[in-house]
C-alpha cells in the first residue's frame, strides 16, 4: 500500500528514531502528543527506527475507517 503512495495531501518525516515496535495506535498516539498534529487527517507520517535501514509509515483514509501502519524497507 504504502510503496507507491500518491494519496496523501501533506507528508511528514519524523526526525531522529522511533521505536518500530509500536503499531498503528502507539503512532496515532506519538503524532498527537508529541507533535501535536491530528493523525486522521488525509496525511503520511513517516518514522524512522533506531538502525536507520527502515521506515514505518502511517495512514489513515479519508473516511477514517481504515489506518495503516507498514514497514518499509
């Protein structure tokens, strides 16, 4: 899903690691917090985990029924 992604209106990069762990609602819950951006807009959140050999990316459709969080390599 997120290998050819052209959906999203906005994308955003986290700068320095995340713990990869987490799934779709420890992301959700970073995106709030921390960055204080709403993660059910039409919108990419990219993170990038301790090793920096792959990338999590997190996204919610339009209708908000629908969240993925994938890993990328």
């Amino acid at each position: 899903m997120l290998n050819d992604f052209t959906g999203a209106d906005q994308v955003y990069i986290a700068c320095g690691y995340t713990d990869l762990r987490k799934g779709i609602d420890g992301l959700a819950r970073l995106v709030q917090q921390q960055f204080e951006l709403d993660p059910f807009t039409n919108t990419l959140f990219l993170f990038c985990g301790r090793r920096r050999d792959r990338i999590k990316g997190l996204y919610w459709d339009r209708a908000r029924t629908n969240g993925r969080a994938q890993n990328l390599r």
